[in-house]
C-alpha cells in the first residue's frame, strides 16, 4: 500500500509542476501606488512603493513608474503571446 501512495504523491507532484510552469508571467497592469504618510496621498511624487492588484508583487517607486509608463507596449506584447482563441475573445 504505502509503495502505491509514493506512486500517487510522485504523480501529483508532477503534474503540479507542469501546470504551474504553463502560466503566463504577469504583466502587472494593475499597479496600485502607496504612501508612507496620510499627509502624501495623492501627491505622485511621494509614492513609496506600488503594489500589483494580480500578483501582489511589490515594486520600488521608481520601478512602478517606469511600468506605468511602458504600460501600453507591455499589454501589446502579453497580447501577442497569448493564444489566438484567448485574444479572439479578450476583444
């Protein structure tokens, strides 16, 4: 018995690995921006970090604007690499 539960878990395992590995990489589009002090909200030039709404990846102020700014070119590209039934229907 025990030699068939290793058989299983083996097998599970790997077809978690493969099905993690098929996602596409996150083009962080949706970046909210953070201050340290309440005083700051809203002032651009305060923003401390931004945080991504999909993955909860955090970036640096600096990062999260240069982001911002080529935002329009990186949803192009993750567009082109989607599949063409996914990009038939994100349309």
């Amino acid at each position: 018995m025990n030699f068939l539960r290793t058989l299983l878990r083996r097998g599970m395992r790997q077809t978690t690995k493969e099905a993690g590995t098929s996602q596409p990489e996150c083009p962080h589009v949706a970046l909210v921006p953070h201050w340290d002090a309440v005083n700051d909200m809203g002032n651009q030039e305060k923003v401390t970090r931004y945080t991504c709404q999909s993955c909860n990846g955090s970036f640096s102020r600096e990062e999260g604007q240069r982001m911002i700014e080529t935002e329009k070119e990186r949803l192009r590209l993750a567009e082109i690499d989607l599949p063409k039934d996914e990009r038939e229907t994100s349309e």
